[in-house]
C-alpha cells in the first residue's frame, strides 16, 4: 500500500519483471477507475434524493399556501 514501489531483480529477469509491472499497474488502473465510476454513480443518485425531497417540499408549502388563500 502506498505510493512507491520496490522492485528487486536481477539483470537477467529484469525485462520480466518490467512486464509484470506494467501489467500489475494496469491492472491497478482499471480497479481505480471501476472505483471512482461507482462513487459518481452514487454521488449523483444521491443529488437527485436531494433534488427529489427539495422540489417536494417546495411543492407541499405552495401546496399549503395555496390551500390557505
């Protein structure tokens, strides 16, 4: 866990571990980016709750307004 990463290897099996690195940090790319999909996801479906339980009490104290006049 972290930011940095240490790789020992030889210069035989350096090439080798490169392509193992490579892979690894895109497969760490597409985690993070399934990640951050999802919490906008559900960041916006909350907006719209928000959003929703506004407009209806908005729509209720009209409601009421209007009853009354």
């Amino acid at each position: 866990m972290g930011d940095k990463l240490m790789l020992v290897t030889t210069p035989t099996s350096i090439e080798e571990k490169i392509d193992w690195l490579q892979r690894m940090i895109e497969s760490t790319n597409v985690r993070v980016e399934k990640f951050n999909q999802t919490q906008k996801i559900m960041q916006e479906a909350e907006e719209r709750e928000a959003l929703r339980k506004h407009e209806n009490t908005i729509r209720n104290v009209l409601t009421l307004k209007l009853a009354v006049a």
